[in-house]
C-alpha cells in the first residue's frame, strides 16, 4: 500500500467528486409530478366517469314523469285538466315555447348557452373560488333535475360536469332546452311554460306572450315560491322582474329604447285562487271521473293517458253544460235543502252527451245514480208492444186490477167518463193500468227487450239492469217503473225515438290525441236500427212514439213524458222525472233526494214530474234550441214551423 507521506510516492491524480445537485432542480420535478397529478387524476376520473355514468336521453326522462292530461270540450276549448300529484305538467315542443320566453331564459339562466359546451367555464370557477352561485347553466340544471341530484357536494358537482359535457355531445342544444324547460318549476304546482302561463296569466302559451311576461316568467324559475308576487309582495317580484329586463338588455335581446317603454305586469297576474291546478267544481267531478271511466273502459286508463300528454276531446257543449248546471242551480234556489236533481242532454243519432250535470252538492253523482222511473218507463212498453203489432188508438177498458207475476197491482179510473182509453191517451194521463195489462201480455222478458232495444244498458258497474236484485228474475215491478236506472241511460235511450229508431250508445269521448295533436283514438260510429236490426220497423214505432208524446216548446214541437216514483206506500213521491226530446237533443231531468223520503216543494206541494222536473226541462231545452232549426218527424200530427238558420257548430 502506498503511503501517501512517502516523498518519493508519485504524486497522486486528483479525484473528481460529484458536486451536489441544485435544490432547484428537484423542486421542479416535485412541482412538475405534482401538476401531473392535479391535472392527470381530475382527467383519468373525468374519463373514466365519462364510460361509466350515463345521460337519460331526454325523451326517457319526460317519458316518465306524468303529465298533466287535458280536457276538451267538443269545440276545442279547455274543460278542465286532470293534474298529476306533483303538479301540472304539459309538454312543449321546442318550436311552440315563444321567441321571447327561450331568449330571457337564456339571458337570466345561462347566457352562453348556445356555445357553451353544458357549462360555463367562469361561472364554475367562480362558484369553486366563491362557494355560493354562478356554476349551473342551463344543461346542469337539467342534469340536477332529471337525475333527482341535489345534493351540495363535490361529487355531484364533478358528475353534472361530466354529464353536461356527455349530453351536449350526444344531444342537440335545442333539444336540451326542450327537456329543461319542460321540466322545471315555475311555481303555483305547475311544470313547463304552457301550466306556468295559465297559471299567472290565464292564457293559452303561443306567440303573443310580451316580453313583460316573458320576463317575469323567467325570473320565477330561479325560487318560484320567493318571487311569486302572492308569496312575496309585488314590490319583490317587481325587482325580480327589473332584474330580468336588465339581462334581456345586456345581453341585446332587448333595445334600450324598448325596454323603458315596458312596465310590470303586475295587473295581469292573477291570484292562485283564481288559477289553482285542478280546481274543479263538484259539476266538473263528476264529469271528469265519468270520462276517465270511459277512457279506461277503451283502453286509456289515467296512466297511459299521462306518460303520453295526451288531450282527450270530449263531446260536451259548453254552453249546454253551463245553462244545464244554471238552470239546476236556480230553479232549486229557495226549495227544501234535501232537494237534488241531476240534468243529462244526448245527441240523437251519434250517442254524444252534450251536457251532464251529476249536482253540485258533493262527489256524489246523482246523474250517475240509478233511480226508480215510474211512468217515464212506460215508452219502452210500448215500443215493446209495437214491435208486436200493438195499435195504439184501439180503444180498451182498463181493468181495476191486475195480477201479475205474483202481485196484484189496483188502479183508478184515469180514462174519463166512458171508461175506455186507447193506449195513446193512457200515456198522456199517467193512467198504468192500461200499461201494465200490456206487460202482463208480452210478458216481462218482451218488455225488457224493447227497452234494452232502445238503448238501456245491459249492466251499470257490473250489475245487470231491469232484473231483482238476485239479478236473474224479472219481477213485475218492471210494468211501473220500480227498477232502477240513471238519468244517463234514459237521456240515451229516449234519443233512439228522437233519431228515428236508430240507437248509439251514449258517450263523453269522441277522440284522443297524442303529444304532437296526432290522433291516437278515434270513437267509431255504433249507429244502427234499434228493432230487430229493421230500420223501417225502427222508424215506425219510433215514429209513432213521438207522435204519443208530443208536446210543445216555445217554438217547436217536442217530445216529452213525465212521471214519479211513488214513497213506499203513501201517496206522496220520492222522486219525479221529465225526459223528451227533438229530433236535435235528448234530455233527462230528475229530482229526488240522497235518502227516499216524502218530497215536498217550498209551497209544500207533492213533487210530480210535471213541476220541477218539467219545468227545468222546458227552461234547458228552449235554450239550447234558440236560434236552432225546428224540425219533427214526418209522422208527427202538429205541423212543423218553418225552418230559421242554423246556429254554427250546433247540432241541427
């Protein structure tokens, strides 16, 4: 070994020692791996949330959310809507959302929207730098609302990013818009622009919405139940409404010059008393239910109809549906607190009821109730026997009693001093003997198959009509008129006289359309002869049952029989009827009470079909007739006046 101290040790070579590195060069590298992880993770995640989460196509989001379905008279117009238990909601293309209502939404909620890719770079750092606002656009907004997600945290915000930026890339911005403003509250329980406008301003949504309302529309989406002026004060909503109007200028969908001249609707803002979804009369409860009943009944039970957002037109005039609950309503006024009665019109020939009024007393529908008819039944004998070949003018004594089917039924005398009537002037005195010797000779099954030929149903809710409770035997109570039926049926059933023996069945539903106005359902016509599939032996016992029951209105000749139900064993009524028609309307009128009892009016006279039934009958029909053509068939003894103009989109 060398010793290093030894003079004649060579010298040694210098040793290169390694110099230490630079603190600055390993800070680098930490700074550069640590921005490779800030910025690598957060885009490794967004990726890998990109493949895993998923956007519902907005069409699947809308799909499930009920919609509120639309009722509408036979002329088109609104009769009442069928609310969903979250609200009313109906669908709006993007084309039928007003210009003015897309561009102050977009001002107020998300300026950038049509360049933005499902959100707004600075809004989301600011929101991240400030903690409070400015980080949901429109397309996050949809996000939050079609997934349920709201909770304020992180995670939810990092998963809305991604969906907005998935959704913006698989669906069109238009088409975004449409599922947002479709799904959004506007307060008031409504959902979308067309429940929000009816809502707050009483009107149909289309293309003359002003930019006033445009604007305060606008601005309830932010908090609905703050910026309701009803809930706030309209000083609050007025601000609110100032605010919006300031966006519509900045951002130039809106002159300076014009917005000055535009004011605060605070006038044509009505309160929610006035505009409450769902709000519906007992009148219109019962309508309603009866159409959602028959809808089910054609395959549209209430779901179906609200996944499609469809509107059903009904066949009901609204005019005849007002004077039909009018004429109820006054022609009460003032009678004994236990009165009710229920009013139904038939179209003859087409089975369209064109009013129903069912009471406004409770959810009990007394026009869908059936009630024992007394005399009003006995046009259904008849035809029964003219079926047969019965001559209506042959003159016969009518027996002091009758044993029938087990039950002997005594009469008075109602034929006059010589002691004969014919089966026409029988009718017109109310006078059942006649009437239930008849029944006694075609038997009772014959005369329930005259009136299941003119139209009385079969069953009503499952259990059969014109038979004993056991539902198989007919008892002799169908000679007066002890079975029950409803008011509908007999509208229904005395529209086969009125349309020349041709029977259709009555109905509330005449179409059913879809999203788009498509026509998805469409009723078909069920007209045919009544007798026996003949329509000339139709026309004649038809034909000769109007001539029995003519009568007269103010202006025309008409058909029309009244009757009662007898109380128990006493000589008062539990219930009277008046039913007739022209050859235009059907109309059946009864009064009665919840509960069978004596029926006595205010004057403490005996209620009888030719009081207060006829003369609501009588006050309805010269109403619904004014302006209308008089016509009446050939066969008919009075002559018919001459022909004034039709009144258009009334029936003639």
């Amino acid at each position: 070994m060398e010793n290093p101290d030894d003079a004649t040790a060579p010298e040694s070579e210098p040793t290169d020692t390694p110099a230490p590195k630079p603190k600055k060069r390993r800070w680098r590298r930490i700074v550069a791996w640590s921005l490779g992880l800030l910025i690598g993770i957060p885009v490794v995640a967004f990726g890998v949330a990109y493949v895993l989460l998923d956007v519902r196509s907005p069409q699947d989001v809308l799909a499930d959310l009920d919609k509120t379905v639309i009722l509408q008279n036979a002329d088109g117009s609104e009769l009442l809507k069928v609310i969903p238990t979250g609200g009313d909601r109906q669908f709006v293309p993007y084309d039928a959302v007003p210009a003015k209502l897309r561009d102050a939404i977009i001002a107020t909620e998300d300026p950038t929207y049509w360049e933005n890719e499902g959100f707004d770079p600075t809004g989301v750092g600011r929101a991240l730098v400030t903690g409070v606002g400015g980080g949901s656009g429109i397309t996050q907004q949809y996000i939050k609302k079609s997934t349920g997600n709201d909770d304020a945290t992180l995670l939810r915000k990092f998963s809305e990013l991604v969906l907005a930026t998935k959704i913006t890339q698989q669906q069109t911005k238009k088409e975004i818009f449409e599922s947002y403003v479709n799904i959004i509250s506007f307060g008031r329980g409504t959902y979308g622009p067309a429940s929000a406008m009816n809502a707050y301003f009483g009107r149909k949504l289309d293309d003359s919405m002003t930019w006033s309302e445009a604007a305060f529309l606008a601005g309830m989406i932010q908090s609905p139940s703050v910026h309701d002026p009803y809930a706030s004060s309209h000083e609050h909503a007025r601000k609110r409404w100032a605010y919006v109007m300031n966006k519509l200028v900045t951002r130039g969908y809106v002159s300076q010059a014009e917005a000055v001249t535009l004011t605060y609707p605070g006038d044509a803002i009505q309160a929610p008393s006035e505009t409450r979804a769902g709000r519906v009369t007992y009148e219109q409860y019962h309508l309603k239910q009866q159409v959602l009943a028959e809808l089910e009944e054609v395959g549209y039970p209430l779901d179906r109809l609200r996944g499609g957002a469809m509107k059903v037109e009904t066949t009901i005039d609204p005019r005849a549906q007002a004077d039909a609950e009018k004429v109820v309503k006054e022609r009460l006024q003032g009678q004994p607190e236990h009165f009710r009665a229920s009013l139904v019109a038939v179209e003859p020939g087409t089975g369209a009821i064109r009013a129903y009024n069912g009471g406004g007393w409770s959810v009990h529908d007394y026009a869908g109730t059936p009630y024992g008819t007394g005399s009003v039944f006995t046009p259904f004998t008849l035809a029964a026997g003219l079926e047969r070949g019965v001559n209506v003018d042959e003159p016969l004594k009518p027996p002091g009693k009758v044993d029938f089917l087990g039950e002997t039924f005594t009469f008075q005398d109602q034929c006059g001093e010589a002691g004969k009537c014919t089966l026409r002037q029988a009718i017109g005195r109310d006078a059942q003997g006649p009437f239930v010797e008849l029944a006694k000779k075609l038997g009772a099954e014959t005369v329930r198959d005259g009136a299941r030929a003119a139209g009385i149903p079969e069953a009503v809710d499952g259990a059969v009509t014109l038979r004993e409770k056991d539902g198989f035997l007919i008892g002799p109570g169908i000679a007066v008129g002890r079975y029950p039926l409803r008011p509908s049926d007999m509208a229904g059933a005395y529209a086969t006289f009125a349309a020349d023996g041709m029977r259709a069945t009555p109905h509330l539903v005449s179409k059913i359309r879809g999203e788009n106005g498509e026509v998805v359902w469409e009723r078909p016509s069920d007209k045919a002869p009544a007798f026996k599939g003949d329509e000339a032996l139709s026309r004649r016992i038809a034909g000769t049952i109007s001539q029995v029951l003519t009568t007269g209105l103010k202006d025309r000749p008409a058909a029309l029989k009244t009757g009662a139900f007898q109380y128990n064993e006493t000589d008062d009524n539990a219930g009277a009827w008046a039913v007739g028609y022209t050859p235009q309307l059907s109309t059946a009128v009864w009064v009665g009470s919840d509960e069978p009892r004596r029926m006595r009016d205010a004057a403490g006279q005996k209620l009888t079909g030719k009081t207060l039934p006829a003369e609501m009958w009588q006050r309805f029909m010269n109403g619904f007739h004014q302006g209308l053509p008089s016509r009446w068939p050939v066969l008919a003894g009075p002559a018919a006046p001459t022909e004034t103009a039709a009144v258009p989109g009334r029936p003639r």
